[in-house]
C-alpha cells in the first residue's frame, strides 16, 4: 500500500483542526447565547458599577453606577443606580431578579436594594458589603462606623459598632455577631472587606480589611 505524502497529511492535519475549530465555536456561541424567553435575564457576571458621569453629591456621597450589560456584546441595557454606589459591594439573587448594593448615606453604610427590571431602590438596613445566600432567604452584611473627619463615632461604644449581620429577609429577624477586638493597632475590630457564601449555605467566609 502507498503512504500519504508529508504534504497530504499535513492538509488533512489542517482540515481536522478546522472542524474541531467549529465545532468548539459553534458549542460555545451556542452557551452564549441569551434563551429568547429570558429576554435581558441578569447574570452576576454582567451586573457592573462604573465611575458615575459626574460626582454624586448629598447624603450618599460620591460612588458609582450600577448598570446591567448585555452578555453577548457587553453593552449597556439599563442603568440600575444613577450613582453612589460603593464599588464591588455588590450582590445579585439566585433568581436574577434583585440586586443588593451598599451606598454611603451621610456617615453610615446602607444596604438597598433594586430589581432587575428597573424600579426604585428599596432600604434594607444600615450596613456594608451585602452577600445574598445561595437559596436567596438571608443577606448577609457588616457594619462599622465611617471614621473621617466629618463622621467622628462615639469612641465609648466604637467597638461594638463593628459587627457581623445575619438578616432573614422574610421576616426582617437578624443574628449578630461581634467582630474580634485588636484588629487593627488602634486596639479596634479590622473592618470586614468582603462576605462569601459555601454553595450550600452553611458557612460563611469573612475577609477583613
């Protein structure tokens, strides 16, 4: 029998790539591809805060936009908080269908929250870095004080201003959990800088500043 030349095997080498080529373009463009009937369906991946346009004055203070991105083209469909939303404190419901955000308002850390769709933000409670547990039911949060030169704490109760929160949301009923003293060289709790959830929701992990 006669052997394929050099050149034959390597234009059918070619050929084979090509088609696996295709098929791993054609498989991925098919995952991304948004199902008609969800529409403009949230994923926590297209949820974005960008600087705001201009610079966000009154009792929030300065933050960013939340705006929701396409997942195709990435580009802008809506603008869910004009602004003053502080960056990376950030949490979308296992449903798509709520955000959880953190804004300054005047010198305390507030949790809102928006739905997808659009709509006004909704007043959760006073607190930072808000984490939404995987079923959806509990939100979790910080709280601490804003120590600048316009919000000066009561230094006789500092510390138990720092604190972990647990907040069921059907019923508003929350479980709080003081932070570790000395955190910090000034003798006070390290601030809380991000909240993770085990997929199954019995564990939380913190991550202090």
């Amino acid at each position: 029998p006669t052997s394929a030349s050099p050149m034959a095997s390597a234009a059918s080498a070619r050929s084979r790539a090509r088609t696996r080529s295709s098929a791993i373009a054609s498989h991925a463009l098919r995952r991304a591809r948004p199902c008609s009937p969800c529409g403009a369906a949230v994923r926590a991946s297209s949820l974005r805060a960008l600087p705001a346009p201009t610079s966000t004055t009154g009792s929030r203070g300065s933050g960013f936009t939340a705006v929701l991105l396409g997942s195709r083209h990435g580009q802008v469909i809506r603008t869910l908080v004009p602004g003053g939303v502080r960056a990376d404190e950030i949490s979308v419901s296992p449903d798509h269908s709520t955000v959880y955000f953190s804004v300054r308002h005047g010198c305390l850390g507030q949790i809102e929250s928006v739905p997808v769709a659009g709509g006004s933000p909704t007043v959760i409670a006073d607190g930072t870095v808000p984490a939404i547990s995987p079923d959806g039911t509990r939100l979790a949060y910080a709280t601490a004080p804003l120590q600048t030169a316009a919000c000066v704490p009561n230094a006789s109760e500092l510390t138990k201003q720092y604190t972990l929160v647990i907040r069921t949301l059907s019923t508003g009923t929350q479980a709080v959990y003081p932070q570790l003293p000395a955190g910090q060289d000034t003798g006070l709790p390290a601030p809380i800088s991000h909240l993770s959830w085990s997929p199954d929701g019995s564990t939380l992990a913190v991550s202090i500043a």
